[in-house]
C-alpha cells in the first residue's frame, strides 16, 4: 500500500545534530510554530512557551547560560556551546505552571505533542532538528534571565539547515507488536 504523506514524514524523520551554518529567518520559524501551536491541549490554554534564540539572538541564551557554565567542566561547556552556536537557532521550550500534578502532567504531555509538531513540521521543510533534554539547561538562573521563571523546562530544540552527511542512520525501533495488545 503506497504511503501518505503524513506517514512518510513520521517514518522518515530523523534527528539531527549538525548544521552547515546556514541561517534560518525567523518568519520562517514564526510560520512553523504558528503551524506547531495547533496541538492539542487539556488545559485552560496552551499551556507551552517559547523562547526563541535567532542567530545573535543565540548570544542572549549563552549569556543567561553563564552561572551554569561557570560550574561546570571547560570540556562539557565547549560541548554544550559548540551545540548552541552550531545550530542557525535554538528554542527553548517550556510547560506554563498549573496548579495541581494533573494539570502539570497534562501541560507536560501537550507540550511534548507540540515539539513533536514542529519536529514533523522542520523536516518538511528540510531544516534539521534535535530535541535536547539535558541538564543544564533546567537552571533556575537560567530560566530567571530569559523570562522563564518557575516554568517546566521541556526541551531546547536546535534547529538548522544541513548536508545530507549530517543525516544519521535510522536508530533501530522493535516491531509493533512487542508494543501493542489488540483485543477486537
Ligand atoms: C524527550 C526526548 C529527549 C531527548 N533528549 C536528547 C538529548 O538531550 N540529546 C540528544 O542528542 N538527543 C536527544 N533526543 C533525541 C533522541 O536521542 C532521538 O530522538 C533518538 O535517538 C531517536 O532518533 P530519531 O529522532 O532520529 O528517530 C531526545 C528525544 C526525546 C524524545
């Protein structure tokens, strides 16, 4: 059975790492969130933020990065900044607060389907994009600087333009069935 296009792109995404260096304009961005923003949700309102670092715009996110940066190894800094300035742009990407765990668990879950928007979304378009989840990037001092304070970090997405080399070999996925019980 040919394939949708719906399905090509889910099958056919693939996360990546390393960009050329080509810039990305923000209108372009602005129409793919625009785009991502109609996930669904179960809270009063959307309940995810973005903050969006473009081109020198990243600057501002290195700067807020800094009391963090400072505490850690000169290696795993370079690490982490050489992923911030590789990529044309970096989303930073949070959970607004509600105030019970259900509404922060549905806030989370909605949030994850609207990056996975975005993700589908960027690889139509031929732009790269990375999910990242790791532990810098929850500082509070962080979250302070750019606006983001008491916010549930879910994700700093990089985003940007890349050679087919850049493109990883497909991580391999266990069949449907070791996850699915059907009953009918
Ligand atoms: C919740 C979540 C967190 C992730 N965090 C990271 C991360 O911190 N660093 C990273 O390089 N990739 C991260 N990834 C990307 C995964 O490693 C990637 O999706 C996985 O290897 C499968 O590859 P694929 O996206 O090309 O199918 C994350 C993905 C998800 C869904």
């Amino acid at each position: 059975m040919t394939k949708t296009t719906a399905q090509q792109l889910i099958e056919t995404r693939r996360t990546i790492r390393t960009f050329n260096g080509e810039p990305i304009e923000t209108k372009v961005l602005y129409d793919l969130l625009n785009s991502a923003h109609h996930a669904p949700f179960h809270n009063k309102v959307e309940p995810w933020n973005v903050y969006l670092f473009n081109g020198e715009g990243k600057h501002v996110l290195l700067d807020a990065l800094e009391p963090a940066f400072s505490e850690m190894a000169e290696p795993q800094r370079e690490k982490v900044a050489g992923h911030i300035r590789n990529a044309a742009a970096c989303l930073y990407v949070t959970a607004k607060a509600f105030e019970t765990e259900k509404g922060n668990k549905d806030a989370l879950l909605a949030t994850a389907a609207f990056i996975q928007n975005l993700q589908l979304l960027c690889t139509e378009q031929n732009l790269g994009i990375v999910w990242r989840t790791g532990g810098v990037f929850d500082d509070a001092r962080m979250k302070e600087s750019i606006g983001a304070e008491g916010e549930t970090f879910v994700g700093l997405l990089q985003i940007g333009k890349y050679d087919e080399a850049a493109i990883p070999s497909k991580k391999p996925r266990q069949s449907l069935d070791a996850h699915l019980a059907i009953f009918e």
